[in-house]
C-alpha cells in the first residue's frame, strides 16, 4: 500500500469511483472550475498533477483511509522524500521545474482564486508556505484518516483474536503504520 504522506498521490478516481476528467488541452485547463488532473509535461512516468478544484471535491481526492492536509498539517509532512514534481502554469501549456521544485496542495484555501500550497526547491532549505491561483496544478501529499478509527479483527493478527475489537492505537502498540496498512488491505482488519 502507498504511503501518501510520502509520496505524490497519483489515484484518476475520486474516493467515490467517478472519474477525475484529464485535461491535456492548454486552452482548456485556463477555464476550469472544476476538478482535473494531468501529467506533467504529459508525460505519465512524471507524475500526477491535480488543479485545487479537484482537491476541494466533496467526492473525495484522497483515497480511502486519507485525507488532504490543511495548509497548518501540510507543514508538518516531511516533503523531502518522493518527487519534485514540478508544475503546471494554469493559462499556458507550460510545465516547470520537474526534479527541481515540489509544490504541493493543501485543503486550505486563502481566497476566491487561491489555495495555500508548500514548495520545496532541491537544494535550498524547508518548504514553504505560498498561495498559488487554484487553477495551476501541482502534486498533492496526503495524510493518514484514521488515527481514531476502530476495527474488528477478520482473521486472527498476531495478539488480537479473531471478531475482537481493537482501536488503531492499541494496534500501534506493535505494528507499523506499514503493517496495519497491509492487515486492512488484505481484509485482516476491517473498519467499523
């Protein structure tokens, strides 16, 4: 399972199963006031770049079990693993700085035309905080949803028997993130 906190979400599906619309064309993704993604450069090894319409969609961006940063959470994800993937200038058909600066999204918007974003250039110092014209696209880092969710044990995990309760802190007490992850993916754990 990805972790979205440290690497670039790349899901074209909102949680819900709609499709996110691709726009390639320039004069196209100037208009939008709805969600859309692309790849930088068109290029798919480059990776996903999403407007803040699509991030803002109550149908959900972030994939089941996470949820897009506020700008304040933004700040406290570690933005120097995965990739700098660059950006998408909102009016033009131009892409920039790819391996040379991440700008990522948070849910938090600043004004009627802008969100707050993070950016990070590769060789300079922390990220920081910006506010960028909604319709660019840029990369997006998500964070964990269920620090407070409880589960019922499917099969049996290691100290915890099958049809026990068990909140996701208790589990924390002898897995990873990682692991816990894997036992509700492959249906050990099933939220309730």
């Amino acid at each position: 399972m990805k972790d979205y906190s440290k690497e670039n979400l790349d899901v074209i599906t909102y949680r819900n199963g709609d499709p996110i619309p691709f726009v390639k064309s320039k004069k196209k993704w100037a208009t939008l006031t709805t969600g859309a993604y692309c790849y930088y450069d068109n290029d798919p090894t480059k990776g996903v770049l999403y407007n803040w319409y699509a991030v803002n969609d109550p149908r959900g961006l972030a994939p089941e079990g996470w949820k897009i940063p506020t700008i304040q959470e933004l700040e406290q994800i570690d933005l120097t693993t995965g990739l700098a993937g660059g950006y998408r200038y909102y009016n033009e058909n131009y892409y920039g700085y790819f391996g040379y600066y991440g700008n990522w999204w948070s849910s938090t918007e600043y004004n009627t035309y802008f969100a707050w974003t993070r950016y990070l250039h590769y060789h300079n110092g922390p990220a920081l905080r910006n506010s960028l014209y909604k319709r660019h696209g840029l990369s997006v880092r998500c964070l964990s949803d269920i620090k407070e969710t409880t589960f019922k044990v499917e099969r049996h995990v290691m100290f915890f028997a099958k049809t026990e309760i068990v909140t996701l802190e208790r589990l924390k007490e002898f897995f990873t993130q990682e692991a816990i992850d894997s036992f509700i993916k492959y249906g050990y754990l099933k939220h309730i």
